[in-house]
C-alpha cells in the first residue's frame, strides 16, 4: 500500500471516529491532528467544490490544518 501527500484546499473536514485522533491546540502553523488507530484512521474531506472524498491516514500520522487547507499524508478509501 502506498500512500501519497496530500495538500488539498477544503471547505469541510470531518475525522471519521473523533476517538481514532488527538488534537493539539491552535498554533501559527495550525491544528494538528494525530491518527492514532491502528492501522489507519479515516478522515472525509469535502472541497469548495461541494465533492466529499474519503480518505485513510495511516497510525501515528499527523495532519495539519491551516485556513482552508489541509496538509496530510494519506490515500483514497
């Protein structure tokens, strides 16, 4: 399985399962989010467009959301 970085502009996300992740609190650089289910955690990203996609974000991987952009390393589920 490969997964890819992902740098995606969103107008909503939604951490399927909030109890798979931990969030740090907002900094400069945003807000970090931390998958912590084994083996991935899943997150459904929804673009300005108004298109939903489903995404998996392996254990231990952190995404981070800034503004409108979400930067993550993942794959399409």
């Amino acid at each position: 399985m490969v997964y890819s970085y992902q740098v995606i502009k969103f107008e909503t996300i939604s951490l399927v399962q909030g109890t798979n992740w931990s969030q740090s609190t907002p900094t400069e650089k945003g807000v970090l989010y931390k998958s912590l289910k084994d083996p991935f955690s899943k997150l459904i990203v929804q673009s300005s467009n108004g298109s939903k996609k489903l995404y998996r974000v392996p254990k231990d991987r952190t995404v981070i959301v800034t503004n409108d952009t979400i930067h993550f390393l993942g794959e399409l589920a």
